[in-house]
C-alpha cells in the first residue's frame, strides 16, 4: 500500500482495515525506519520482540513504521539521453518495493501480535525523511537498522544511522543485526 507524497497516517487494524487515525493517547512516540533490507526487518523484530510484544495490549510507545521511498529522478541519477523515458519505469518499480515494504512491516507486526502501528511512506532521501517524521511526530526514540559498512563504503555512500544519530533530535538506537561467526 503505497501513499504517493502525502502526510496522512495509516492505521492498520487487526482486521487489516485501513483508516486515517490522528495521535493524542499521551504515550512516548518510537519511530522505526524500514527499508527493503535484512538489517531493516531485523531491527524492525528486535524492536518489536523487547518493546511492544511482551507489553501487548498496553505498549509503552506509540509505534510508527515510516518507509522513505527515493525519487524516481535521484535514483536514476545524472541525467542524459533516455533519461525520461526510464523514469516512470523507475518509479513503478519503487512504488512497488514501498508497498513491499509495507505488507511485510503489516506482517512482521501481526506474527508477534502488535496492533495499532502507524506505517508511513514519505518520498525523498530516508536520513531527511526520518528526521523529519522525529519532529512530526516529537517522538523521543528512532530505531533504524545498520548495514555495517565499513568507513570507505560509508564516506562513499552515506550512512543513514549516522545522519541520523548526528541530526535526529531524540535518542538514536542503531540495531545491528549479529554477525555469525562460522
């Protein structure tokens, strides 16, 4: 379920109903950012397996799930001939992954019997996108997964936990998936 460039907030019940649902319950908000990566999914089951499911019904935090889908046009990149007519191409494929996303978010939740989570698509670059949701929201944690790259790899390609353990105006909690040892 993708929501295209727009600031609603999704509530997904147990039924799988959809509606719009505004906050007010006085809780703590925890936003954690999901991408369509393995570190993503791990954080998002270590997060929900030590902070809401031992708590069910009566959660200690407010729980939204946001999912920053990158423009067409940045992820096609430097611009040349063919360019345009790639884009929309581009783009499907992303509204795609974004919905994605999502159901597995929807399906991670419900295999560990969490309800009333808010799961949120925002179009643009994830470490401005989480950011931006912090505030939204005046949540006081933000989990995001760590793909362990190494410093060249993270100078080259930007760090998302990093931006944002840096600029996100709460606490940062990075969850790095073990490495196994053979």
């Amino acid at each position: 379920f993708f929501l295209p460039q727009t600031q609603e907030r999704v509530f997904f019940t147990p039924a799988n109903n959809v509606r719009v649902m505004a906050t007010g319950d006085g809780k703590s908000v925890m936003v954690v950012g999901v991408d369509d990566s393995e570190q993503s999914t791990y954080a998002l089951e270590w997060t929900l397996d030590r902070f809401f499911a031992p708590y069910a019904p009566n959660y200690p935090f407010k729980l939204f799930i946001v999912h920053a889908k990158p423009n067409a046009v940045s992820a096609v990149g430097l611009a040349g001939p063919g360019t345009a007519e790639v884009v929309p191409y581009v783009d499907a494929d992303l509204k795609h992954t974004a919905a994605k996303v999502v159901e597995k978010a929807k399906a991670i939740c419900q295999s560990r019997s969490v309800h009333g989570a808010v799961i949120e698509v925002f179009e643009g670059d994830a470490r401005n996108i989480l950011c931006e949701v912090v505030d939204k929201h005046h949540a006081s944690i933000l989990v995001v997964g760590s793909h362990g790259y190494g410093a060249i790899k993270r100078a080259v390609l930007g760090s998302t936990s990093d931006y944002c353990a840096h600029h996100a105006h709460c606490s940062v909690m990075i969850v790095k998936k073990p490495k196994i040892k053979v």
